[in-house]
C-alpha cells in the first residue's frame, strides 16, 4: 500500500519537512552571498536549520517533523508550513530573505502534488513583492505506524531517563550510519546499518494489518534482504565478517548505558536485530527513518573526526541518506523501498569501501583494537539468549496493537506525544553531540593513547555492547578488532564520562586547555588529511535545532536538557580561551548572539566613552585655541 | 628662525577634508619638506607655521590641521575661526572623497569668513594609474563654486608649494585690496609680541587681529 493510499484512509498524525535548498534568493550578506538558514514552522512549533554559509543557493538537506493533531479539523493556522529563509546577520537582526507558506491541508488534497516541489518566497506579510527566489522543499505526511510493542516500549520509555533515551537514538543513528562515511570507518557497521534500516523502510511503509505477517517472514527467512544486503556490501570487503558490524552497532547502541531500564530497552532491541527484521517494534518505524537521514551528518562527523579517511564519503553518503527517504516517501510499497534501498545501500558500501582504500586502514587501530570486541561477544550471547523470549513477547503485543490501533484515536495521540518525544530526544541528542564532537576532536590528536581508551571503555559499556550483539554468536570471531578499533570509541561516549575515562585512559594527554583546541588539529597528530576536513564539515540532513524545545518539553526533560548544555557550554567556552583558530566555531548561534550582544554592549559603552573624551580634549583644545594657540604649534616644527 | 621675528601677515589656512586624503603631509612638506609614508590618523588639532616672502612682503602662513572631522566637535568652529585660507583636500584615487567636497565646503561657509580663499586639492597625484577623479571634473566644480583648484603630491612634492603659495598670494590679494580691508576678512597675527614689532606696513594694523 503506498503512502499516499495510506493517507487516503487515514489522517496523517505528522508531516515530515525535508528543507533541501533555495536558489535565486536576494543577496543580503557580504560579498553577494548570503548566510542563509531557513526556520521551519507549523503551529507553534519551529525548527531552524544550520546556516549556509557564504552562498547563493544554499543547500541544507534538513529535516523536521510535526505533529498534526486533528488534521482535517479546517484549523488552518495550524496546518499550514512556514518556511522561512533567513541571512543571518554578523550585527543586529537576521535579515529575512522570504518565506514558503503551504497549506498542508490542500497540499494534503491534492494528489498530483510532487512530493518534492520548489515553492516560491514570499515577503513577510505572505505577499508577492518581487523575486525572492524559491526554497525546495520535501513534504511527506506520515501517520504513526505504531505497534502494540511499540505502544508497550513507549510506555517503558516514561521512566526512562531522558539521556537514556538520547542514547537509544545515538544507537539508531549508529545503525543508521549505513549509507554513510562511518561505513568506511566501521565496514561491518554499514552492512549492518543497511540491514537495519532497510527493515525500517519497510516496516514504515507496510500497513499496519500487512506488517505482522511481514514480520514474521522475515524472521523465518533467515536470508532476508538484510543478509542480501550485507552480503553486497561486504562483498569489496571480503574480510570483514558480519560480526564486525553487530560488534560495532553494538558498541555504539551500548554505551551510556545507565538505567536499567535503558538496558532493558537495548537487550530487547538487540534482540529483535538479530531476529532479523524487527526494528520496527523498537520504535516508531517514521522516526526511525526520519533519524537516520537525520543522523548522517552527525555520523559524518563522527567518522571524520574518528579517522580522515571517510570525510571525503560525506557527499555520496548523504545524498544517499536523502535519497533513501525520497525513495521511502515516493514510493508507498515495502517492495519498491526495498529495492531501492538495496540499490542505494549497495552503492554506497561500495563507494564507502573504495573511500575506504586499504593504505588508510592502517595497523595502527588494529593494534588496540582486539580487546573490546572478545568482551562484547561474550556478553552480546547471553544477551541475545535472553531476548529471544522478549521478542515472542513483543510480537504478540504487536499485533494485538495492531488491531486496536485503528479505532482508537486516544493512542493515536499517545503515539504522536511519543513522536515528539523522540524528536526532542533527538535535539538534545544533537547537542549532546556537538559536546562530543569537540571532544572527539580533541582526542583525535591523541589516537595512539585510544587503545587503552577502548579497553577501558568497552568495560565500562560492555553492557550496552552485550544488548546489541546481533545476529551471530558464529560471527564472534577477534577478526574484527580492526574495525571495531576504527570507529572512534569516543564517539558515543556521554559527556559527563568521558572526560574522566579520556584523562585516565591516555596519560600522555596533554592539559586540558590544549586538547580542546579543536578546529584545525594541529600537524602533530599525523592525520593531516583529517584535520582539513573537520573544518570542512558541512551542515548535513540532520535533526534541525529547536527553537522552542523549553516550551513543549515536560519538566523532566529540560533538567535534562540543562545537563546536557551545560558541559557543552562550559567546553565552548573553554575552547574559546584556549584556542587560536577559531574560538567560536563550536558555539551555538545562540551562545553567539549572546555574545555577540554583549560585545556589542561593551562596544557601544567604549564608544560613548570615547565621545565623552574627545568633547573633553576638544573643550580643552577651544579653550586653547581662543587662550593660546602657539601650543598648538606643531613639535619640530619652527616658528 | 630669522623671518619670524619680522613679518607683516599671519595668515591662517585651514586644511580640510576627509580622513586619509593626505592633509598631514601636505602640510608637512610645505612647512618642513618632510614626508611620512605611515602617518598615522591626526589626532586633535596642531597647526605649522612657515614663513615666506610675497611681493617684497613677508608673510607667516600659520597653517591649521587637524583629523577630518566626521561630525560636530566644539573645536569645529575654534578650528575655523580666523581662518582666511582653506586648502579643501581631496585624494584623485579614491572618489569618495572627493564627493565629500561639496560637504566640507558647506562646514567651511557655516564657519568661516565668506570671504576665505579655499583651494580645492587633489591630492596624491602620483597615484595616477588609480585615478578615479578626473582633473577636469575637479577643475569644473572649483570653478563652479570660485575655489583654486590645484593637483599636489605630498609624496613627489609637486605643486604643493606652488599650491600654498597661490593661496597666500590669493589671500593677500584680497587682504590688500581696499574692500577686503573694510570688509570682515583679516589677516591674523598671534598674540605675541613680536606681531606688531614690524608694522611698517600701514595696512597691517587694520587687518590684524589679536585673538
């Protein structure tokens, strides 16, 4: 059933913003380019990409989801899109370059609408004044494709901490890392990836009475697409095993592990992994697929700062990324989504893989690799076992779920409070990223210290690792160490650990103040190729910041959300005394207003002052004048 | 220096124009023939003083810069009274300035004599291969509005004598000349003693005046 029969029978419960690119936009920034970032807003909510900066026709590849609760109520301010396109302004306001506004309830009608469609920029009030240009959007309406094991999960996710839920994202976007770079840093990881959200795609797009019995296919076909897929992608790399890539999902999904609730949340998912295809189940199939075109850009990071040697795959991969939703949006049926997928994840392994050219797989991540992995393989069994009785479990919920869903619009609405959830989730996840990041990057100048990071990591995490283990204990070979080693262990660690484990683990640290110098890595870590790129990431599809996250945000949350700014500020701020190069690369444009602002005001006191001085010397320079001139007679010169 | 002890006239000349057009140095070669290729922004107000013989007659040039003012300072008026010259400076390389003739010389009105004799300059001549006003365009507007027009080289040294010197001789001519005399146009001389110890000239003592 394609999506757009779907949303013929049923009202979408959310409507998914892809902002791809403008072009001929009014040139407000220097040197005819603009800084251009567009606000994304349906209701109250609104979301802002990343700024494009110094182009003309900006490219953004991000993406927002909203909620549209009572669709078809005729409540036209709340169904209607607002794109806005901003130039962001060194000084003063953000200059607006002109807005979309769609009707989502027409565009909702309209079936010959393209999916992907060019919309024209209009000015502040909504009218044509002149040419503003046109800003290319995707537009997907999507309903929540939750199951009963879904609707369980949601439940078990309320006591959950919110970091842990930000951990079950980082996992997704792990998984999701497939078309990307990060395949060229975890080769296993792709193939994995590929599978996973291959499964997603379909379980996204099967309608929820067909989805049981594709489930369960898949779970008897051992050789399902996924395997097929993994099969491709490993083929250019013969030598890494499917282990690799569960050791390494597993690895990211693993860490920052923290509740045990959280751990229960991972063994389950874990569980279903290796049953095949049932990612589904584990969250909602839309977000899941939203997050990993979301999530590429940070996995580019991740790779890049992780090793030199993808940041170059970041293009193909994001594309790829994109292409995957476009794929999964335009074509309603799981078949067509499947071969697409396929088509594309084959492609981009096999790009990844030639990206990833054996001279820059070098011995040294192999050298620290082998610990980490023989932990997690043990533990990944005993998990695997336990979850297999979750998955029955799981299953038969499912389906009950399935049933009820369709009348009952009260958990329609459950499921669209747990879509937002996760959205935030994600948001925060981003930030938290970013604190990352910087650390990464800090770290990356100290690779040779990262074996013992990893060996003490994997002992720290080795539980979340366990949950993931998917498919095959046969799998379980020390072969992949390498890989495993190659995916910065760093990457998926929270903030508030990994500076003790970091300091521990690599005496040879330098200072705090130095490692955090972040934007150019200095030459001495022998990755110079690296280090160009880190400055060269690009804004990718990822989850768009929030502009209003306090708002709709439960209490919980946003404690939650202080913690995990905090640390990120705090770096920044460290950053900026400490570094050369480029002291505010890593702060967010609101730290940056803020600063910006503040500076302005100190400027403007200077100023004032200065005005009072120079009326001062000019009084005493009048006086002068009118009293006696001659001190005014130039020095050397003669009278 | 001898010629200081004895002189018939001070004339102050004012140099204006926008920031950066060369002032500093023109003043600085006509008065101590001296050139700074990185003089930096003048700050407050300082005058040169040099003095020269015209038609048998010795005549002090005392001679005012200070920063191109961008807005109303109390010095503004301070800094044109008594002023019976003004050398409107502008930079050939660089239009703008040139443009903010028309401004200055507004401010000059507002604040000087009516009769004051300004001197439009173009200056930085050698930059010609960056020229972006045209020598003849800068002729019409002084002609235009009854200023001298003249293009110096602080740097080469070209015209800029010459460039004073006509504005002295201008000044002179009109201080000589009766009408001026009775009119509000006055030579000024400092408050020190030396300005009347060689009055010989009767035509002196009309148009001083001790600030």
């Amino acid at each position: 059933m394609s999506l757009a029969d779907q949303s013929q029978q049923w009202y979408p419960t959310s409507v998914q913003v892809t902002v791809l690119q403008a072009r001929n936009l009014r040139i407000k920034g220097k040197n005819g380019t603009n800084d251009a970032y567009a606000i994304i807003q349906v209701a109250k909510d609104k979301f802002s990409t990343s700024v494009a900066e110094k182009c003309i026709a900006p490219v953004w590849k991000e993406e927002a989801t909203f909620d549209l609760p009572m669709f078809q109520s005729g409540n036209a301010e709340r169904q209607t899109l607002y794109v806005v396109v901003m130039h962001r302004a060194l000084v003063g306001l953000d200059k607006l370059l002109g807005q979309a506004i769609v009707n989502l309830l027409d565009l909702h009608d309209s079936k010959s609408r393209k999916r992907t469609d060019w919309y024209k920029l209009v000015d502040k009030n909504g009218k044509e004044d002149k040419e503003r240009g046109e800003v290319l959007l995707d537009i997907q309406f999507m309903r929540n494709n939750m199951t009963a094991s879904m609707f369980d999960l949601s439940m078990q996710d309320k006591p959950r901490s919110r970091l842990s839920k930000l951990k079950d994202k980082v996992r997704g976007k792990k998984r999701d890392g497939l078309s990307d770079s990060a395949s060229a840093v975890v080769p296993s990881a792709v193939s994995q990836v590929l599978t996973d959200s291959e499964e997603e795609q379909e379980a996204s797009t099967v309608s929820p009475k067909s989805k049981p019995p594709s489930k369960l296919k898949s779970l008897f076909a051992p050789k399902s697409n996924l395997h097929r897929g993994v099969s491709q992608s490993m083929s250019t790399l013969g030598t890494l095993p499917e282990k690799n890539s569960s050791l390494s999902s597993s690895r990211s999904s693993g860490l920052n592990v923290e509740s045990p609730d959280v751990k229960r949340k991972f063994k389950f998912l874990g569980h279903k992994r290796t049953g095949s295809t049932d990612s589904k189940a584990s969250l909602g199939p839309f977000s899941l697929l939203n997050r990993s075109k979301q999530n590429i850009a940070e996995q580019n990071n991740l790779c890049i700062n992780g090793s030199h040697v993808y940041a170059e795959e970041e293009e193909p991969a994001a594309s790829s990324g994109s292409m995957l939703s476009l794929s999964s949006s335009a074509k309603g049926s799981a078949e067509d989504l499947r071969k697409s997928h396929e088509r594309n994840a084959s492609d981009v392994s096999v790009d990844s893989f030639k990206g990833l050219s054996v001279p820059t797989y070098k011995p040294e991540p192999m050298e620290r690799a082998p610990r980490a992995p023989q932990l997690s393989g043990e533990d990944e069994e005993k998990k695997h076992r336990k979850a297999d009785g979750r998955l029955q479990e799981v299953m038969d919920r499912q389906e009950e779920q399935d049933r009820r869903r369709q009348q009952e619009r009260e958990e329609r609405l459950r499921r669209q409070q747990e879509d937002q959830e996760k959205k935030r989730q994600q948001e925060e996840e981003q930030q938290r990223r970013r604190g990352e990041e910087e650390k990464r990057k800090t770290e990356e100048q100290k690779r040779h210290e990262e074996a013992r990071v990893t060996e003490r990591l994997s002992s720290l995490f080795g539980l979340g690792k366990k949950k993931e283990e998917p498919h095959s204990p046969a799998t379980e070979h020390p072969t992949h160490m390498e890989v495993v080693a190659s995916s910065n262990p760093f990457e998926e660690i929270p903030l508030s650990s990994d500076t003790s484990p970091y300091l521990e683990g690599s005496p040879a640290n330098p200072p705090k103040g130095a490692q955090s110098s972040f934007a150019p890595a200095p030459p001495s870590n022998a990755f110079p190729g690296r280090t160009a790129k880190v400055s060269a990431v690009k804004p990718r599809p990822h989850p768009v910041k929030p502009m209003n996250t306090a708002e709709n945000q439960p209490n919980i949350n946003i404690s939650v959300v202080k913690d995990l700014k905090t640390p990120t500020i705090r770096e920044a701020t460290e950053k900026s005394k400490t570094t050369e190069g480029g002291p505010f690369t890593q702060l967010t444009q609101e730290e940056l207003i803020t600063l910006v602002v503040k500076q302005q005001a100190e400027l403007s006191k200077k100023d004032s002052k200065i005005l009072e001085l120079e009326d001062y010397i000019d009084n005493l320079l009048v006086r002068v004048i009118e009293e006696k001139p001659s001190i005014l007679l130039a020095l050397n010169s003669k009278v | 220096m001898g010629s200081d002890e004895a002189y018939n006239f001070v004339f102050k000349v004012v140099l204006i124009g926008e920031s950066g057009v060369g002032k500093s140095n023109l003043l600085s070669r006509f008065t101590k023939n001296e050139f700074n290729h990185d003089s930096r922004t003048t700050i407050g107000v300082e005058f040169s003083t040099r003095t020269m013989e015209l038609n048998g007659l010795t005549i002090k040039a005392q001679i005012w810069d200070t920063a191109g003012l961008e807005r109303y300072r109390a010095i503004t008026s301070a800094y044109y009274r008594g002023a019976v010259g003004a050398l409107l400076v502008y930079d050939i390389s660089k239009q703008l300035t040139y443009e903010s003739a028309e401004r200055w010389l507004k401010e000059l009105y507002d604040h000087a004599d009516p009769h004051i004799v300004v001197m439009l300059v173009g200056n930085k001549s050698d930059l010609e291969s960056l020229r972006a006003v045209s020598t003849t365009d800068a002729k019409d507007f002084a002609e235009k509005n009854g200023l001298l027009f003249m293009e110096t080289s602080a740097l080469e040294s070209t015209n800029v004598e010459i460039a004073f010197n006509n504005v002295l001789i201008e000044i002179h001519k009109k201080v000589s000349s009766k009408e001026v005399t009775h009119g509000s146009i006055s030579a000024v001389s400092l408050s020190n003693t030396r300005a009347g110890t060689d009055d010989t000239q009767g035509e002196t003592k009309p148009c001083c005046r001790n600030l």
